[in-house]
C-alpha cells in the first residue's frame, strides 16, 4: 500500500482523487465508488441550486462515514449553496479558480471552522502559493493536459515547481493522469497522490451520455484543443483559463468566428444543449484530457482505484527497483 502526506491528511486507503467535475459530470454513485474504494471522492457542486447540494451532502455527509469532497469554483460561488454544504460537515471541500480580487482565506477558513480539510486546485505556482498561504491543506497542481478548464503549464514541469514553492503543504498532480503510470511518475516527481477527472468520466458510474464514454474510448489523445469556444456559446467567462475540448463539429464551427459566436449566443448554446441530452459528440462540446489516448475500457470506478494503485506499487516495488544495479 502507498502511504503519503496526502493519504494521512485525507484519512484515505489509496493517494487517488476524483476530480470534482461540475456540470453534471459527477454523481454522489461516482463519488461514493471512488470512497468505498479507499481513494477520495468529490462532487461537484458547480451550478447546482442550494437544495439540491443539500440533497447530495446529506448523501455524502450524514449517510456515510466517507471521505469524499465538495468541490466550489470560486469565481462563481453561490454562496447560500456554500454554506448549505457547510452545514452537513464535509469532510472535505475542494476550491478552484478564484477570482484574482477574492479573499479565498475567507473561504478557506469557513471549512477548516466545520472541521473540513480544504484542497485548493492551482494551475500556475503565483495561484498555488497564495493558496498555500491562504492555509489550504493540500494543492492540486493542475497541468495543461487535463480536460475542461486548465491552465497552459503541463504537469511534469508544474508539479515540481508547486512542490517546491509550497512545501511543507502537500500537492498532487492533475492532468494527464489515467493509470499507474501516472501515479508513480507522480509520486517520483515529488507529488503525494494524484487527481483524475477523465479517467473517471469513462468508468460505469459517470453520469454522461454512453456516446461521449465512447468518444474517450475512441481518442487517440491527439483530438484536443484548447478553446473558448464553450465558454462564449455559454455565456461564462473562467477568470484565466482555457477549455480542453474535442476538436469536432461544434468546435470547428465557431473557430475564428468567435464575434460571430457572440451574437448567436443563445442559438448556440441551445444546439449545444440538445445535442448534449441526445448524445450527439460532434454537435456538443466535450471535455476530455490528452490522456484519452490512454483509455480503452470502462471500468467501475471502485475497480479502478484499485487498478491504478496496484499497478503504480508494482512499478514502485518492482519495475523500477530493477533499473538500479
């Protein structure tokens, strides 16, 4: 077993964490899963109206004795949902992309006040730093490979200068990440665990149609861009960050007729919408990491925690034990 600053900060079996994935494409299925299997479940609770936060976190919170994390965007935080969850006691909550004005130890403190360990998603080392010292108990140094909102930094390089520019505070790595490959490569560069939002979303439990499931299965990891196509079709501006998505009909549409987007927003956004509910993956944006390439099975979430930290302790213990002479 892999034991880290991570797993004894969380209370958790496996350095492994669900991405709290907003927009409804996290479940409390998914998030208790990941849990039940010793690695840290999230939801997230972007967008979602006050009741039914409480609706989940009385799932997650009072039903179960689970480490699991609700997961706020900052910029766009209700705040009667915040303290909504705050209310059921989280065992965890997970922040990310603040507003550059925003008193995130405002936020910080709130949790920490109701006993919850605070993560604090970063994808450059200024945003990391400042989280670190806002006092969040773990960083997720998210890398540019990742799916839906990321920064430009890949992860290899982005891990390392997080660790070193916030120890002692322990960091994780996101972004590119699908298997026990990652995970010790992780744990080589320092991280103390790791976060995976794609690999989660081609898994039995993900709420997403089983066509987009299929589009991931059917990535040769090559098929990405970053955009803000999805953004301006919904109306929503990411203080910095760019979107990872499918180069397909919707996307190729609009590209470099962004003005021409803005004055159809509407329009768009309901093609989009549909096409979304029918499972239509050209006519729908759709999130995905670069390590789509890497996936090739949908697994059960719960087998797939486990999957990826035995893999990673026999690379530990084995593989590359045997490269020292």
């Amino acid at each position: 077993m892999i034991k880290t600053a991570f797993t004894e900060v969380m209370g958790i079996k496996h350095p492994i964490a669900l991405g709290g994935l907003g927009g409804g494409h996290t479940n409390t299925a998914i998030a208790v899963a990941v849990s039940k299997a010793g690695g840290l479940g999230a939801l997230g609770c972007h967008g979602m109206r006050p009741e039914a936060v409480a609706d989940a976190a009385s799932k997650l919170c009072r039903e179960t004795d689970l480490q699991c994390a609700l997961n706020f965007l900052l910029f766009a935080i209700d705040d009667e949902a915040y303290q909504t969850a705050l209310s059921y006691k989280p065992s965890v909550i997970a922040f990310a992309w603040p507003r550059a004005d925003q008193d995130i130890a405002s936020y910080i403190k709130q949790a920490h006040d109701v006993g919850a360990k605070v993560t604090f998603m970063a994808p450059e080392v200024p945003a990391a730093e400042k989280a670190a010292e806002a006092g969040a108990d773990v960083i997720v140094a998210q890398g540019t490979e990742g799916g839906g909102h990321v920064g430009w930094m890949a992860s290899m390089v982005l891990t390392p200068l997080v660790i070193d520019a916030v120890a002692p505070t322990p960091v994780i790595t996101a972004g590119g990440v699908s298997d026990g490959r990652g995970l010790a490569a992780s744990l080589a560069l320092g991280a103390a665990g790791v976060l995976l939002g794609t690999r989660f979303l081609a898994t039995e439990e993900a709420p997403i149609h089983a066509n987009f499931k299929q589009a991931i299965l059917d990535s040769d990891g090559h098929d990405t861009l970053l955009t803000e196509i999805p953004d301006i079709a919904a109306a929503a501006v990411w203080p910095g960050a760019m979107s990872r998505n499918k180069r397909n009909a919707f996307i190729e549409k609009w590209a470099g007729r962004e003005s021409v987007l803005r004055q159809k927003q509407g329009e768009a956004l309901k093609d989009a919408m549909d096409a979304q509910k029918s499972g239509d993956v050209s006519g729908a944006p759709l999130s995905y990491g670069q390590d789509a390439g890497l996936i090739d099975d949908i697994a059960s979430a719960g087998e797939l925690v486990d999957r990826i930290a035995l893999e990673a302790e026999e690379i530990i213990k084995n593989r590359l034990a045997r490269q020292i002479s």
